[in-house]
C-alpha cells in the first residue's frame, strides 16, 4: 500500500500541467503495482491455504478385518418344510444378520436385520414352532426369522430403558418366550400370537445380568450375574419373586443354573447342588443328565464351522450319520470388524486389533500392504493395549488379560507351545480381565494395568518377564478402584501408574475419586500418591514427554476434560489445560517428532506446546481409536476403518 507519510526525494517539474501528469501516472503505476501485488499475495495464500490442506487431509487405509461374531448355529426349516441350517452373527459395521443355509448345497440366503444398532444377536433361540427369535444388543430388541413369512421381523424393544443386552431366552409350554437382560437384570414376556411384551421388571436390585429358565412347573428361575451370583425365582401367575439355594461371591464361589433330563433345573454350585420345586431349594446328592438339546437335522445330520476355531466361521462342515462329511465355503457378505487398538511395531509396520472376533492386522507404509494376520491370542475378545521389547510385540487381550508374544521377523503359526509365533502365554493373574495398557522396559518386563474381572473390584499393576517367564501381580494395590494407565519415568526409576474408579463388568463404582501413584519397581512400593483438585473418575493417558515431565488426561463428574502436567522432581501438579470438544481418547497422547505432544478427543487431533502450555486443534473429523505417530503420519482409527493423516 501507499504510504502517506513517505517523504519523496525525487525531483519533480514545477509546472502545474506536466506536474499533475506526473503525478496522474505516478498514481496509476503504483495503483496497477498494488493490484498486482495484491492478486499475486491472495493467489499465493490461497495455493498454501491448498496445499495445507492437502497435506492434512485424513486418507482411508482400509476395512483391516472383515469378519463376524456372537455366532450361533440352529437346525430348522424353511417355508418349503424343508430341513435348513440357520447362522446368526454379529458384526459392527452394520446390523446382525441370519444365514437360512441349504445343508446339500451350503447355498445360502442373508438377511440383515434393519433395526437400528442391532450388532450383535447375544440371545438365541430355536422355538418348537420353527420360528427363530434373536435379541439384538445394544438395542435391546426383539428380532425373529419366521420360516412361514420367509423374513427377519422386528417385533419390538424388550425392555425400554432398561434392557440393552439380552441375555437368554427361553419357551414355556404355552409357547410363551422369556427374555432376560443386562442393564437392569430385567424379565420380559413376549406373547406370539398377540405380539404383547409384559415387563416384569428388575429380578434384582444390584446385580445387572439376568439368564431366565422356564423350569418343569412353569415357574422362571433367573441366573443373576455379576457380583453375587444367585437364583431368584418368578411366579408368572402371581408375579412374586424370591431368592432361592445359596447367594455366592463373585471370585470365591461358583454356580451355574441348568435343565436336568427330567425337566425340572437344577442349581449346581460350590456350596452344594440344589432342585429347584416353586420357591424350593431341594439339595440333591447327584445331578442328573443334562436335557437334550436338539443340535441335528431330522435326519441325524449334524454340523459345525471347521474354523471356528480360527474365528473365521466360513467353513460350514456338515456330518450325516453314516460318516460322511462335507465342507461348504459361506459366501455371505460381512461389513467389517471396528479396530480396537492401533499400535507401532519395531519393525514400522502399523499393528492393530478387530474387536470380536481378535485378529491381529498389520499395515505395512513402505508397500501400503493391509493384512489380516489371524488369530493371536486364546482370548476372543480383543487386545486392549500392546507394547515392544527386544524387537517382539507382547499383546495383552481381553477377555483374562492373556498376553501374547509376537515376534514380526518369524513366520506367523499362532498357538501355546515354544516356538510358536504368536506365542500364547496365558493370564497374566488371576484377576485381570481388561488390560487397559501395557508398558514394557523397566526391569526389562512387561506390565500391565488392567480393569478386574466380572463382578470384582481391585485392578491389579502386574508383570511378566520374558527372561524368566515369571508373573505377578500387586492385588489390591488401588484398593476397590482400577489400575488403568502407566508410564515410565525413567530419570526416577519409577513408574506411574493412573486408576479408573471403575471395577469389572457388572459393578457400581466403590471408590469416588481415581488417583494417580509413582511406583518404585525395585523396591515393590508405592512411593507417592495423589489427585487433582478437581472430580476424576478415570486417567486415561499419560506420557513421559521430552523434558521429563508427565502428561496426561483426566475426566470425571462435571468438570470439563483436562490435560495436566506433572512433575516428577517436586511431585506436584503444576498446570490444567482446558482441552478441546469431544471426550478424550484412552491412551490418546503421543511425543510428535517437532518435539511437541500430540493428543485425541473423539471430534479432533489437537497439539500440545509443553514450553507455552497452548493447545491448538489441527484436525476435526471423527476418531474412535488414537494410533501412533509413524513417520510423517498419524495413524488412528474410526470404526472399522484405519486411516491415517500426513502432519509432519
């Protein structure tokens, strides 16, 4: 722009008329220099502004998993009265479905349930009049393949409010379908040939898992889960309910409820088996033979996945009676797997874990190679968090936080014995059941922290060493609260450890406020332990940044999502920064190559300047799962895609 107050030291004509003809062009030149300039500064601005753009822009990877889950297999009919096989399986990228399959040909027919967030069919059952019913989680409806319609029919919501998760279902002699349910151990009634559901409300007043049995009376005996497992029995026709045989403890006792031959269900337990008559517990010396259970066609023929095992369930191998076996190959379509955890491997490669079924997936940068790996560890569910040592990848899965080691140079041939690889190791305690982290280095171990088992409270820190093989675990080390996350801090030789006030499934919180601890690994102590001044039910995520110092997240109560730093030295909090929208990713924080700290909320990337203390959102879309930095790139996960984003 032109400058007002600029003094002109060059030399001017004084006459009036060649002075403003001077002046006229002058004026002109440095307007047509000025245009110029300023189309040249916007074109420019707008080609970075591009380029900026393009250079963060988040690309798709791919469906690393395609696969299903919650699988069941029914002997049936179709609308021919002819003998069929139907599947029911469970998938997150889209509804649950039913195969009706042709057990001469293995032709197969998929349909897929239209409800909204029915995943997974976690309830099943085969009625005796062909007509097949599903409770889809989460739900919380009630789904049926009738054979006459030809076609998966939504019959409507179990329990609103309350059921979510259904968890059996059984038929009385009427014909009358029982449905019990996670959320609120509730028991619902649903009438065929009215369409009418009756909801009976919760069996139990703490407990939040209800398995129904109709038993030989036409009573209902419901299995109540999780923290005191026990039997109370419905009366349909007057509506009480009672406890009935003996109340057990999670971890110390066990029970189970099942139907005997002679139809009446009997309570096996480690405090004595019982029989079960109306409001009676009838001890009983010896249980007898458990009630048949239809599991063959008419005609004797019986069937089962040959890679169920391998959690593919696309190998259908049927058996008739005179020994002959054949095996069909599903080609049913399967929408895809959501990722569970994203994690860098020693050897560059990205790692990952599918969420039912668990199979490990690797990405390969260089290629841009997307593989499927397989089944890597003896638990189903999923691997919570994973960690490197001396090249290996140790995999810590849920369910009973078993750990695997991988070993990326050798070839893959999972299984449990020395020289297998993945090598299953089994659990790594008796308590563990979802391993929220893992962290390997000090002492040249493996340590985990992990959320208990159903129904139990007290997440244990425990460890394996590769050396010698040895595990432990440190029960009762945050009392009734959770181990959760963990770093090391490596100048003080110790680690920290943050807790979740959060026991295993089934459970209400016991503590109210989770803390963060330094533990000394050599001496087996804790050393310090304190919290912020403020509601935490959860530290999510913590790192050990460039300069020492600890950073993490916390949320809980009312109080906005925080980052928080940390230091070792004076073992103080010394700052609170506000983060931005969204909820803040478990173990969402990363050291970023520019040697600032990079972090997830479920609505954007953020960038953490430790020296100014400023966070700056620089990317907002959707993530479900942080992933590591690699190179130039952010990986991370949103859903059942892997995805990536160039930052640096």
């Amino acid at each position: 722009m032109l400058n007002k107050n600029r003094k002109c030291h060059h030399s001017i004509s004084n006459k009036p008329s060649v002075r403003r003809k001077y002046i006229i062009n002058a004026i002109l030149i440095v307007i047509s220099f000025n245009l110029a300039t300023d189309g040249y500064t916007r074109q420019t601005q707008k080609e970075e502004t591009v380029a900026q753009k393009q250079e963060t822009q988040i690309h798709e990877i791919g469906i690393p998993v395609q696969s299903v889950n919650w699988v069941h297999l029914h002997p049936g009919r179709n609308r021919k009265e002819a003998p069929c096989i139907y599947a029911t399986m469970g998938q997150q990228a889209d509804n649950l479905f039913v195969l009706q399959i042709n057990p001469e040909t293995g032709f197969s027919r998929q349909f897929v349930s239209e409800v909204p967030k029915s995943n997974y069919p976690t309830a099943t059952f085969m009625s005796r009049t062909g007509r097949l019913y599903i409770g889809a989680a989460y739900a919380g409806h009630l789904l049926c393949f009738d054979p006459e319609k030809d076609t998966l029919e939504y019959l409507g919501a179990i329990n609103p409010g309350g059921a979510t998760f259904p968890c059996r279902i059984d038929e009385d002699s009427n014909g009358q379908i029982w449905i019990g349910s996670y959320g609120s151990a509730d028991l619902t009634n649903f009438d065929p040939e009215t369409g009418q559901f009756t909801r009976h409300g919760r069996m139990d007043d703490i407990d939040m898992y209800n398995y129904p049995l109709v038993n030989k009376d036409g009573s209902i005996a419901c299995l109540i889960r999780m923290t005191r497992p026990h039997v109370v029995v419905f009366d349909p026709k007057t509506g009480e309910k009672r406890k009935v045989g003996p109340i057990t403890t999670k971890g110390e006792d066990t029970i189970d409820l099942r139907r005997g031959i002679d139809g009446w269900l009997y309570i096996e337990s480690s405090l004595g088996n019982f029989r079960i008559e109306g409001f009676e517990a009838v001890s009983v010396d010896t249980l007898p033979e458990p009630s048949h259970v239809t599991t063959s066609l008419p005609d004797g023929t019986t069937f089962v996945f040959a890679d169920a095992q391998q959690l593919l369930y696309r190998k259908l191998e049927t058996r008739k009676p005179d020994g002959e076996t054949r095996t069909f190959t599903l080609n049913y379509e399967a929408s895809g797997s959501d990722i569970f955890y994203v994690h860098a491997g020693p050897d560059g490669c990205i790692y990952g874990s599918s969420i039912l079924p668990l199979h490990l997936f690797r990405y390969n940068p260089q290629n841009g190679e997307l593989v499927n790996l397989g089944k890597c560890s003896s638990a189903t569910g999923e691997a919570y968090s994973m960690a490197n040592l001396d090249g290996k990848i140790y995999i810590s899965s849920y369910p009973g936080a078993t750990i695997s080691e991988y070993d990326p140079t050798k070839t893959y041939n999972f299984g449990n014995q020395p020289g297998d690889n993945p090598r299953d190791l089994g659990r790594i305690d008796d308590i563990s059941y979802r391993p929220r982290c893992t962290l390997a280095g000090p002492l040249g171990r493996v340590w985990t922290a992990s959320i208990p088992d159903y129904g139990r409270w007290g997440g244990p820190l425990s460890y394996y060493d590769p050396t010698t093989g040895k595990k432990k675990a440190y029960y009762r080390i945050c009392g009734d609260a959770s181990c959760y996350t963990l770093a090391h801090l490596k100048d003080q030789n110790l680690i920290a450890a943050g807790t979740s006030i959060s026991g295993g499934s089934g459970t209400q919180p016991k503590v109210k406020q989770a803390m963060l601890f330094l533990w000394d690994y050599e001496t087996e102590e804790k050393v310090w332990e304190g919290t912020l001044d403020r509601p935490v039910s959860t530290f999510n995520a913590l790192l050990t940044g460039t300069d020492g110092k600890l950073y993490g997240t916390v949320h809980g109560g009312d109080a906005p999502d925080e980052l928080f730093v940390f230091d070792p030295e004076s073992r103080e909090f010394t700052n609170c920064i506000a983060l931005p929208s969204g909820r803040p990713l478990d173990l969402g924080l990363q050291n970023g190559p520019d040697g600032k700290i990079y972090g997830f909320t479920n609505t954007c990337i953020y960038r953490l300047d430790s020296t100014l203390l400023t966070i700056e959102e620089i990317i907002r879309d959707s993530f479900s799962i942080a992933g590591p930095i690699v190179g130039q790139e952010v990986y991370f996960a949103t859903g059942h895609r892997l995805r990536a984003v160039k930052l640096f």
